[in-house]
C-alpha cells in the first residue's frame, strides 16, 4: 500500500497547486486511479461498507484521524470557491479521498488481525 499513498501524495501537490492559484488540476485519471484502489482494498476487508469505531490499532486510528481531517479540507475548499475556481476533478478526488482513508483504516485493522467493532447506535 505504500505506492498507493505516495500516489495519493503526489496528488495532493496538484490540489495544492490549484488552490494557490497555478494552473494546475486533477485529471478525472486521477480519480478513477484512486477509485480502483479503493475497490483493491475493499476486496482485502471484511464489512467494508459498514462504520467502525476508530482506534482498534494505532495505524488504523490515524488513518481515521486524517480521513476527518480530509473532509474537513474539502468542506473548506467548497468554501474557497467563492474566491477562486476550483476544477471539478479536484474536488471529486477531494470528496473520495476520505474512501480511500477508511479504506486504508480498515486494511491496517486486518494486517494487525485487530476485532473492529460497529457502533451500537444506543
């Protein structure tokens, strides 16, 4: 998995780029890139359309810490918007770069065998 997130990264510098004002941008390539990996992923996990409670391993807690920190990115980047044109593609990766964080939470449980639990909605 360390190609995927250094592919992940290197994306980032685009989104990077273009929120800085370069003419720079995500290609839709990119995202269905991220979307096949995510489907790679997925295969390796058990429940994977089912939410967990974070923090069954270390590895998998920051996985999920830096999801949330991804949806609060792209919720401020909608927000740039409104100053500056930010390509669709880019928010498109953006909004399924989260996937592929709960993605890579989960696998990181299964590496570790750790028992991830579902909340109990009480």
């Amino acid at each position: 998995m360390a190609l995927e997130v250094k592919n992940v990264q290197e994306c980032l510098f685009i989104v990077q780029a273009e929120l800085a004002g370069a003419s720079k941008s995500m290609l839709p390539t990119h995202t269905e890139k991220l979307e096949l990996t995510i489907g790679k992923i997925e295969t390796l996990i058990e429940n994977r359309h089912t939410f967990v409670i974070p923090g069954s391993t270390k590895l998998s807690a920051l996985f999920d810490y830096v999801r949330a920190v991804s949806r609060r990115t792209e919720r401020a980047v909608l927000d740039v918007r409104a100053i500056r044109n930010i390509s669709i593609p880019t928010r498109t990766y953006l909004n399924r770069l989260s996937s592929f964080l709960y993605a890579l939470a989960r696998y990181a449980a299964v590496v570790e065998n750790a028992e991830e639990s579902s909340p109990s909605y009480l």
